[in-house]
C-alpha cells in the first residue's frame, strides 16, 4: 500500500480541559477530527501519546519520508525530474 501525502497537523494550542476528570485521567487533551472513508469522528491524544507518536517517527524516518511525497501524478514527476526520491 503507497502511503499518501501527510497532509495531518495536531495543533499544540488546541487544548481540551478535562473538567470531570475520574481519579488517573489526563488533565488536558488535544482534540483532532479523524477523517475516514467519508466519515469524520473525534479523538482525544493525550500529551504522551503524542510524545510516543514523535519517538516512533523520529525511530522510523523512512516511514516519514514515505508519507511526506507528494502523491499522485506531480509528485511521480517530481520524482522523475530530482524533486524527490521514486
């Protein structure tokens, strides 16, 4: 399966308070839309599981570099032409 262009952002300054938190919730989220086959649904991350994500990405750059391609017709033309790598 090709991965597609990373077109994804997490905003750092958009965050959630847990008002109601039980005893062991984070305190703060950071909200996110997830977006699959037509449907759009909430997340919540928590601050670790975004600290986690960026260690498995910095682990994985081959990975990174995968998603950050421009998909597509233009980007096999940049490919093509020295933009990026096939």
């Amino acid at each position: 399966m090709r991965a597609a262009a990373m077109k994804s952002n997490i905003h750092m300054d958009d965050v959630q308070v847990n008002r109601d938190r039980a005893f062991g919730a984070e305190g703060i989220y950071f909200p996110v839309m997830v977006h699959r086959k037509g449907t759009a649904v909430p997340a919540l991350f928590t601050e670790s599981q975004i600290k986690e994500a960026i260690r498995r990405a910095v682990a994985n750059p081959e990975d990174v570099a995968a998603a950050q391609k421009p998909a597509g017709m233009f980007g096999r033309l940049a490919s093509i032409f020295g933009r990026g790598k096939p």
